[in-house]
C-alpha cells in the first residue's frame, strides 16, 4: 500500500512507509499515518495547488486590504 499524497509530496527527513510502499495493512497502522504530521502537511500542499489564486488566503486577504485602504483614502 502507498499514500499518493506523500509520494507526491515527500518530506525528506521523514522515514515514511507509505511513501516506498508498505504490505502493514493493519487498520490501526493507516490511522496513524493519517493523523502524522508528514501526511497533514502533504495534504496541505496538494490543497494549496488545487486551490485556485483568486480563491487562496493570500488573495482574500490582499483583497481585503485593498478595500480598506481605498475606503481609508
């Protein structure tokens, strides 16, 4: 079994198994990989890729600024 997400998004300190591929098929072994830290962060940047721009943070708060300071002037 492997995790896609971590293949996609390897962090190279980590020792991950499901990255190279593991046959530990235990039920309790693939909730820990779902809560790892490594998995949350390789969740976390195939949703920042997948997350159009206009739709990031980023831009929203951007946005909001720009608001502010056209409102303020």
């Amino acid at each position: 079994m492997i995790c896609s997400v971590c293949q996609q998004f390897p962090r190279d300190k980590d020792e991950n198994a499901f990255v190279k591929g593991t046959t530990y098929l235990k039920i309790d072994g693939i909730q820990a990989h779902e809560v790892s830290e490594s998995h949350i962060q390789a969740n976390s940047r195939d949703s920042a890729l997948k997350t159009p721009v206009h739709r990031s943070a980023a831009c929203k708060t951007l946005t909001a600024l720009k608001r502010q300071t056209m409102t303020n002037s």
